[in-house]
C-alpha cells in the first residue's frame, strides 16, 4: 500500500497508508488529518489544495487547473493515490 507523506502539519510530519485510488481528501478524513474542503469535496472552492513536494498523484482532472496559483499544487477532493508522495498542504482562500 502507498504512503502519503504529510509536511508541515500543525502537530508535525506524517506519514499514513493510503489504498490506491483515493483522493488525498479522503485519506486525510480516514486518518484525521485536518485539511479544509469548504465546498464539501467537490471541486467548486480551493481549501483541499496540496503541494506535491516529492512523488506522483493520479493525472489532473480539467476542472483543476483555475482553482491552483502553483504548477505543484492539486486538488486534495480530486488527485487520487498512484503511489507513495510527499506532500504539503496549500489551502486557498475562503
């Protein structure tokens, strides 16, 4: 199973198991990881946004690119587990 490396967090790193085909959203529900998706996780706001700091996430998803300032930023509601990454959350605006 891959491992989702979290950066930066507010109680520091962590790394979690993370079943292939999940959104990074989903993973940090799974493990309490506290990652902001105000539109509820379907890709109408910017609150999930990641950076991927070291590995791959699925292919971006067309409805992703105007709500990313950051060619390393995704959506956490739509990038999906393809393998191990290290990553860092990078909300928008509310």
């Amino acid at each position: 199973m891959p491992t989702l490396h979290f950066r930066g967090l507010d109680d520091g790193d962590r790394s979690v198991e993370a079943p292939l085909g999940e959104t990074v959203y989903e993973v940090c529900l799974d493990h309490d990881i506290e990652m902001v998706a105000a539109c509820g996780g379907f890709a109408a706001c910017n609150t999930c946004r990641v950076r991927v700091l070291d590995g791959t996430l699925s292919k971006m998803e067309e409805i992703e690119p105007p709500f990313l300032d950051r060619e390393d930023q995704r959506l956490g509601c739509q990038a999906c587990v393809v393998g191990d990454a290290t990553l860092l959350l990078d909300p928008g605006e509310m």
